[in-house]
C-alpha cells in the first residue's frame, strides 16, 4: 500500500469549508485574532441562548426542559474549552518567556 505525503495545508483536524463545517470557513488570509475573536463571539452565543432559553423555560415558552438542559450543556462545554485554550496559551507564553537567549 503506497504512503501518500501528509500536505499542512489539508490535515483532517483543521475546519474547512464543506458541510461538516461549524459554520465558520477559514481562510488562509484569515488572521489568528480574527479566528479567536469568532470563536469568543461563538461561545458568547451559546451563553446567551442557554440564558435566553431558561428564561423562556421560566415565563414558559418553552415545555420541554430537555432543550434547555441541552443549550446549557453546549453553553458550559464551549466555556471550559475556551478556558482550557486561554490556560494552554498562557502557559505557553510563560514558558517562552522563561527560555534564555
């Protein structure tokens, strides 16, 4: 079985355009604090619908609590992997800054 040479610009982890797409398409001009401002806009959306669907929960708009329980969820693991980003990227930085030149 030949072995085909990994291209950087095609790995199956980076998001492209096509339908298993999150909903944000990346461009190869597309600045990386362009791509983590969108991806902070995107969580911030999660929290907001998760509040806006326990108050329609709460003035009952919505019956069935599963929805609710589900945009929470979504809401709470986005928040965490934001987090974990934000400590691997400054544990980063520390250790950059911690090398001698």
């Amino acid at each position: 079985m030949p072995i085909q040479a990994v291209n950087p610009t095609k790995l199956p982890m980076m998001p492209s355009g096509g339908a298993g797409a999150t909903g944000a398409s990346t461009t190869p001009d597309k600045s990386f604090g362009k791509m983590l401002m969108d991806a902070l806009e995107d969580v911030n959306d999660l929290q907001q619908k998760a509040s806006q669907a326990s108050t329609d929960l709460a003035t009952g708009k919505i019956e069935d609590i599963s929805q609710v329980v589900i945009a929470a969820e979504k809401a709470a693991v986005a928040l965490q992997l934001t987090i974990q980003v934000r400590n691997k990227m400054l544990e980063s930085y520390q250790e950059m800054m911690r090398m001698q030149v």
